[in-house]
C-alpha cells in the first residue's frame, strides 16, 4: 500500500464518521424536538380535562387558540 492510498482510505474514513456523527446528531435532534411536543401535547390536554380555560393554556403553551380548539375535539 502505497502512502496516497493509505491517505486516501484515511480521508474516506474520516468522511464516513463525518456523516454518521451528523445523521446521528440530526436524528437526535429530530427525536429530542418530536418528545417535547408529545409532551406538550400531554400537557394541554391534561390542562382540557381539568377545566382551564383556553386562553389561559395559549398563554402558558404557546399554542394558539385554534391550536388548543383541535386538541379539545380528540
């Protein structure tokens, strides 16, 4: 094996981790973000079911009113 060759296998290998480690902290972040919004929507439907006012759930959620209407109908 010549030294261009093992240069060249080096830079494939250093390529290759390059993309696993960005598709692996993409997808971490894509699950992170999916899990904060299951459990906001957890959150906003427990506030439903215990009374509180829609308004009052936009306000401490951050969804807006016809956000929160959609969940009240499931």
């Amino acid at each position: 094996m010549s030294i261009f060759e093992y240069n060249k296998e080096e830079e494939e290998r250093k390529l290759r981790k390059a993309e696993y480690e960005a598709g692996y902290d993409s997808g971490y972040d894509l699950g992170r973000k999916e899990g904060i919004e299951e459990n906001m929507r957890k959150i906003v439907c427990a506030m439903l079911a215990s009374g509180e006012m829609i308004e009052k759930i936009a306000q401490y959620t951050g969804y807006s009113v016809q956000e929160i209407e959609k969940f009240n109908v499931k």
